[in-house]
C-alpha cells in the first residue's frame, strides 16, 4: 500500500508541475491579449483553484508516507 501512495505522490507531483507551468502561461497570456483578459483571468483562477487541491492532497500523501 505504501508503494501505491508513493505511486501516487509522483503522479500529483507531476500534475502540480503542469499546472504551475499552465498559471505561467496565462499570465502570458493575459498580457498577450488585454481584450480577453476577464477570460484567460477565469481559466487562470480555475488552474489555481486545482493546483491548491492538488497541494492539499500531495501534503496529505506526504504525510501518510512519513508516518
């Protein structure tokens, strides 16, 4: 069981990284084009809204591994 949660901890581990690179990019993007910047602001806040679950569950996984 441990091995699956360490399976799984690289996994969210690997999702986070995407979506790190993702807020990154719609920071670009936001610049890039001012006229759509309430949109792009949008899909930017859902990207964050995943990156903090994914965090909660990664520091969860993590803990669950150390004990």
């Amino acid at each position: 069981d441990v091995s699956k949660i360490k399976l799984e901890e690289v996994k969210v581990s690997s999702e986070i990284i995407f979506l790190e690179k993702q807020v990154e990019k719609y920071r670009k993007l936001e610049l890039s084009f001012p006229n759509i910047k309430n949109k792009i602001f949008d899909a930017k806040e859902k990207c964050y809204s995943q990156l903090i679950e994914l965090r909660a569950y990664q520091c969860a996984l993590k803990s669950v591994i150390s004990s």
